[in-house]
C-alpha cells in the first residue's frame, strides 16, 4: 500500500473513533438549560419528554468497544501499512490461485501462522476416515454412486458438504436460480447418471453460447426467439418463427435439428420449458444477442475425490 494511501486509511480510522468519543462526551453533558429529570416541554400523544441522562450501563459499554478497538489496531494490522504489536498478518492475502496458495504453504517454516490451512487439516484428519468408510467398498474401490444414494448415512454427509460448498449458488434444496442449475428436476446438461454429475463436480464445467447479434441483426433475433419458444409449445408470431426455422441450421449443430440438445456439448433442450436464464421472451432474446458463458468450476483440487463422491451421490438422488 503507498504512503498515500495509508495515511488516508489511518486519519479516517483514527478520526472516526475521535468523533465517537467527542459524540459521547457532549452527551454526557447537560447542555439543555433544564435540570435532570425536570420535563423539556415536549409532549406528544400523552408521553412527555424528560431531560434524563444516558444511561450508564450503555455509556460503559460505549467505551468498552473505544477501547477494544484501539487495542485491536494496536495489536493487530488495521491502520494503513502498521503490522501491529503482534506481528500478526495474513498469509494468503496477495495469493490469487490454488496452486500458488499451495506452493506459498509448502515453503512456510513456521514463520507465518496459516489458520485455515491448519484447520482444514485438522478436519480432514478427524473425517478423512469416515468419508473412506461411506465412499468405498471392500474391495478398496468406490461404491457406485445410484447405490451410495440409497445409504442414508452417506445421503446426510454428502448434504453437509453439499451445503457447505455448493449451496451458495444452487441453493440449499439445490433448485438453483437464474444462470445456476435446478439440480432437483431431472433436466441434465452435461448428464444426469452418477458418473457424469461426479465428472461436473471434479473438473467444472464452461459452457459456450455464442452471441448471435452480428450475425442475425434485430428481426433475425426476433424470429428465431419466435421459433426457439415455439420448440416447446409456446404462442408466437407463426410467420416469424417460419423465419427463425429457416435459419435455425445454425444453432442445429449444437441444439440438433429438433432443439433437444446435446449433452456432450452442454447445448440444453429447448423444447422441454426449462431455461437456465430465465424463459420470458426478454430473456431469450438477451440469450440470442448477446450469448451466454457460464462456469462451473472444478471441485477436484479444493474437497478432493472422497467427498466429491459423497456429494455427487447427494446431487444425484435430489431429482429421485
């Protein structure tokens, strides 16, 4: 951080806890005129106002928390480029991948505390054995994900890890929301069977719509929406969409030539109702324009295979 800037950081920080002190001061003063207790002359719907003082339980506590936050900022860094008293700094801050937060930790001598590192290892040391245990068979190779959903055992771990790294985007009952994957009704865009949602969870997926706005210009978008949303039985302009059909060729080699997709590809069906951005005619124009790219990202590095297994077994009985 520049010197600039970290005066700024530190006059700002500095000057607003001034301001609470001098806020609590001035109002532990009677400046009113009136003496303690008398009324102030105010009155409304019955309740009269009365020059009474804060009270003292609340002032303590406000300057409790003057005095933890100045031991804090002396203590810990907070104030521009000071370090604190403790030396204390985080060891991932400037880190920008995986793979170099790994390499950061794999030089560390003991130098600079990792906190989340430590705990994740602490964690996996305590469950690693009982995520073996449900994942695996006896053989020493791992159950097939259809019979690991039948495991309630193994249903309610996969739901924990579930929660905990996949629910801010599907949702905690996983039926996702607009751009993100419904995970509960069936409609599978890179494959519904066990081993095709495990492969979505270990190495992420992208998905490519191009944008069509250049190519088709204004009423070519607006006849193929036409016919795009006659696929699945929609009311539209029929000549319009008689339009959009004959140049639907364009979007075939992905969709195929009856819009219903193609899993390899990640290319949805367009003829079941189910819209991943949302299916109002506004949407799918926006969709035609300007395309589409989003991104799953690759789990194998972050949970590891064991629980990617349990989770997929999670994910896979949820539209069951």
């Amino acid at each position: 951080m520049t010197a600039f800037w970290s005066v700024w950081i530190t006059v700002i920080t500095l000057g607003s806890i001034a301001g609470c002190c001098w806020l609590l001061y001035i109002c532990t003063k009677n400046n009113t005129g009136v003496e303690e207790g008398k009324s102030m002359g105010h009155e409304f719907d019955g309740i009269e106002e009365l020059n009474n003082p804060l009270p003292k339980w609340w002032s303590y506590m406000f300057v409790l928390t003057i005095v933890f936050a100045l031991g804090y900022l002396a203590f810990y860094p907070g104030l521009g480029n000071w370090q604190g008293l403790f030396g204390w700094k985080s060891a991932e801050k400037d880190i920008k991948s995986i793979a170099e937060g790994q390499e950061r930790i794999a030089a560390y001598h003991g130098d600079v505390a990792n906190q989340y590192q430590n705990e994740v290892a602490h964690a996996d040391a305590r469950f690693g054995e009982v995520f073996k245990a449900l994942a695996y068979d006896s053989d020493g190779s791992y159950k097939a994900i259809e019979d690991l959903a039948l495991d309630p055992e193994a249903i309610k771990v996969g739901e924990r890890l579930y929660l905990q790294n996949c629910s801010q985007c599907h949702g905690s009952t996983g039926r996702g929301g607009k751009g993100f994957p419904n995970l509960t009704d069936g409609d599978w865009l890179y494959g519904g069977t066990g081993e095709q949602i495990k492969a979505t969870l270990m190495y992420g997926r992208a998905g490519q719509m191009p944008g069509w706005e250049a190519v088709l210009g204004d009423d070519g978008i607006e006849q193929m929406t036409d016919y795009v949303l006659s696929l699945s039985g929609r009311k539209v302009n029929d000549v319009n969409a008689a339009k959009g059909e004959a140049q639907f060729a364009m979007c075939a080699a992905c969709h195929g030539a009856d819009g219903k997709g193609n899993q390899a590809l990640g290319a949805p069906n367009l003829t079941n109702g189910i819209w991943l951005y949302g299916g109002s005619r506004k949407a799918i124009e926006e969709t035609l324009r300007y395309g589409r790219n989003g991104v799953m990202p690759a789990w194998e590095d972050i949970l590891g295979e064991d629980k990617i297994h349990l989770i997929s077994a999670y994910v896979y009985q949820l539209s069951r």
